[in-house]
C-alpha cells in the first residue's frame, strides 16, 4: 500500500538557519511527490511538485526537495529560515492512473527569533 | 482569475443533524476532490468527482455523499453527524488534463459538531 511518512511532528530552528523536513514514501509505482504548506486557519497552498522531471526541485519562497528514489525520500530544505516559515508542512503523493492524494501527518515549523 | 472557493467558512451541527458544504473549482478545471483534515493531522481522502459522477472513493461511511453540477461545482453531504466528524472540510480542483496531480485547495469549511 502506498504511504508517506513524516519524521517529525514538530521542528524548531533559528531565525536564519537551514531548514530540513523528512518525507519518506512508500510505493510499487513511480509517484508523483508535493509538498504544501499551511497556515492557520487556511488550506492548503503548494511549495512544490516532483513530476519525473529534475531530481532536485525548487519551490516558492526559497524552498526545494531532493527526490532519492533509492532512499524513498523527498526531503523539504530552505538554506536559511524566516520568521514566515512557521506553519504546517505536508507532504503528499499521488500515482499515475489513480485520483487520491495521500498525506502525511505533517510537521510543524517553528522559527525562533 | 478567482481560486477555489468554499461555503460556508465556519459551520455549527448537533450530533444526528445533516450537512451540507459547497466548492466551486477553478477557473478551467473540471475535477473536484473533497478531503476531510481532522484537528493536528493530514487531509484525508473522501472522494473525487469528475462528469458528475463520483470517480474515485476513500475509506469514509456511506454517510457522506457527493455531487458534481454541470458547471462543476460540488456540495459534499454528510449526514448523521457525529462528534468525530468535526474537521476542516477541504475541497481540491485540478483539470482532467493534468499529468501531475496538482491540486489546488480552496480555504476550507470548519465544522463543529457538538
């Protein structure tokens, strides 16, 4: 069965410093892999998308993500935090040939000043 | 060129009461998913509906149900509330086209059973 897991429910870093969100996936299909963000008391709004194109993929807002087919992984980074990155993180999959999105449990930033 | 969008924002239900939440897609895209993301946790699949008809279906009771309108636009049902079904209620569109899976996500609707 597919599904994503992100290591860690809560990540906290300095105002300033790298910012590093796990995502491993389980599949027996080539997957399509997104990460989203949201804020309080809003949806969902997309960082960036893997699509079987460039390994390493850049976002919105300075964020990128590492897909490592052999790791099953697509790890979330910004190389320095802001104070407006606090928010919750998902990571997500879908499959060719299927109509869900498969989310994980989320893991929430906090940026320290 | 207006997002997804959803109604009601905030929504009040007692327990055995039925409901009913509207999304209408984006401009140019004909496919709706509805998610049901419970307090501290992922979205969770309900179902997608795409030609009106219910397409694609997640592991949730027969108490929720669905629609697609000619124009797109979806309402999700849910009756025989319960305490569990308290949640923020998403709505996803995408085009039939997309190769990617990208969904765009409407605000939510939050629902409080009491």
């Amino acid at each position: 069965a597919q599904s994503v897991t992100q290591l860690g429910s809560h990540v906290s870093v300095s105002e300033g410093a790298l910012v590093l969100l796990r995502c491993n996936y389980s599949s027996s299909v080539p997957p399509y892999l997104f990460w989203y963000v949201q804020y309080p008391n809003q949806g969902l709004q997309l960082l960036l998308k893997y699509t079987s194109a460039a390994t390493l993929v850049k976002g919105i807002n300075g964020f990128e993500a590492e897909f490592k087919k052999s790791e099953t992984s697509f790890h979330l980074t910004k190389p320095s935090a802001h104070m407006s990155d606090a928010a919750e993180y998902f990571c997500a999959v879908s499959f060719t040939g299927g109509f869900k999105t498969i989310f994980g449990a989320g893991t929430r930033l906090f940026v320290k000043a | 060129d207006a997002g997804v969008t959803q109604s009601p924002t905030h929504l009040i239900k007692t327990r055995g009461q039925q409901v009913t939440l509207r999304c209408s897609p984006k401009s140019g895209h004909d496919t709706v998913s509805w998610y049901q993301q419970a307090l501290g946790q992922g979205p969770q699949f309900i179902f997608q509906y795409y030609e009106e008809e219910e397409r694609q279906r997640g592991n949730f009771p027969d108490r929720f149900s669905g629609h697609q309108f000619p124009n797109y636009s979806s309402e999700l049902n849910v009756n025989a509330l319960l305490l569990g079904d308290s949640a923020l209620y998403l709505c996803a569109s995408s085009p039939s086209g997309a190769l990617s899976y990208e969904q765009y996500f409407g605000p939510g609707t939050r629902l409080t059973v009491t």
